[in-house]
C-alpha cells in the first residue's frame, strides 16, 4: 500500500526511514504552527520582518502588551516537537558516513552538536523571552552555535565521503561560518530577517540531508 508523497507502510519499518520521516514532520509542523501563530494569534499584528520568532512565544506583545497566551502556547509546543523530532535525526545520519574512522569521528562530532542543539531549541520554546530573558537568550544563541557546529562538522565529513557531492560541503561551510558570525555579532548585524534566514536554512539542510540519507538506505536495499 502506497502512502502519500510516495511512501510504503514498509518504510515505516525501517527505523532509519522511521528517524527520517519524523524529522520532516518536525520540521513541516515548526513552520505551519508558527505561521498559524503568527497570522492568526499574535495579538495586533505580527511583523515577518520586524517581529523574531520568538515574539510568537513571549506572553504578551513585545510591542503593545496585549495578551499573547495562544501564540506563546503553540510557540512552545512547537518547538519542544521540533526538538524532540530531530533527535532520531541526528543518530540515523551518523549510519552514512560510516566509510572510514576519520569520518565517522567527524559525523559524531557533529551529531554531538546536533543532539546539544535539541534541548536547546526546547529550551527557546519553555522559557519566554519577556519573563526568563537569561534562559531563553542561552537557549537560543547555544542553539544556533550548536547547530552551526553540526552543520560544519558534518561539511567536512560530506568532504571526506567520495559518493557525496562537494557542493553540499560548501554550502555547508559558508552557511555555518555566516550564522557563527551572526549570532556572534562578528561583521553581520542579526536582524528578524536574518534569523529567519537561518531558521529556515537549518530545516533545509536537515531536508536535504535527509534526500541523501534515503537514498543510500535504498542503496542498501539494492545491495
């Protein structure tokens, strides 16, 4: 029996494929629940260009001090999922880079970062800006450290690995040295734009990722 977007009751048989399916889900409810937040719950309006993320989970409107309870609620909720859902993530894509020790040593060190960075991201969602500030700028600023670091951990690896292609590495690099930089307040300003950027940059690299990784898991159906 065939499921949508081309899966088999099968796949879910597979803990590697189980791992990747549920890390898509975590990254497709992130989005979907905070712009549900975003349009139809934060009080007076929510800027996409003005406004961070993590207004959408502070308890009331940074800007006008309405009550924010929904909003802060499925903020919460969303990212406590995402963070939860990207750990299968982070252990099913070691099973790839398992050609020498070098990289494997490599794609650990990454998949350290990564499962640092989860509880971190919970961590942006529990404690709400406006009311545990130190929280939640730790949680926030180690999360994008950490997922930078995993992201160029796992470049090198992608390097090392002779059936991967190159220009994942690169992007792989440019993309975490920038965000390093950013949350580091080196050279580039951080703006609500920007953390979007790499919001949304990060659930894509963990989409294509998880491309890779599905198909060298049929690559060893095959074999």
């Amino acid at each position: 029996m065939i499921l949508r977007f081309g899966l088999k009751l099968d796949d879910l048989k597979s803990w590697k494929r189980l791992s990747c399916i549920i890390a898509i889900l975590g990254g497709l409810q992130f989005i979907i629940i905070t712009i549900i937040a975003a349009i139809f719950f934060y009080p007076d309006g929510y800027s996409f260009t003005e406004d961070y993320i993590s207004y959408l989970g502070t308890t009331v409107n940074i800007r006008t001090g309405s009550n924010n309870l929904i909003s802060s609620v499925l903020f919460t909720v969303t990212c406590v999922l995402v963070g939860a859902f990207l750990i299968p993530f982070w252990i099913v894509i070691t099973t790839v880079f398992n050609d020498n020790i070098i990289t494997k040593i490599f794609s650990y060190i990454g998949s350290l970062l990564g499962l640092i960075s989860s509880p971190l991201l919970m961590g942006v969602g529990i404690f709400p800006g406006n009311t545990h500030l130190i929280e939640h700028a730790f949680s926030a600023t180690y999360f994008f450290l950490s997922f930078a670091g995993a992201i160029f951990f796992y470049s090198i690896a992608i390097l090392l690995k002779k059936d991967y292609s190159n220009i994942y590495a690169i992007v792989g690099f440019v993309f975490s040295i920038i965000v390093g930089l950013i949350i580091l307040r080196i050279f580039i300003p951080y703006n609500p734009i920007i953390q979007k950027v790499i919001v949304y940059g990060y659930i894509l690299w963990a989409a294509l990722q998880i491309t890779k990784i599905w198909k060298f898991i049929d690559l060893e159906n095959i074999d």
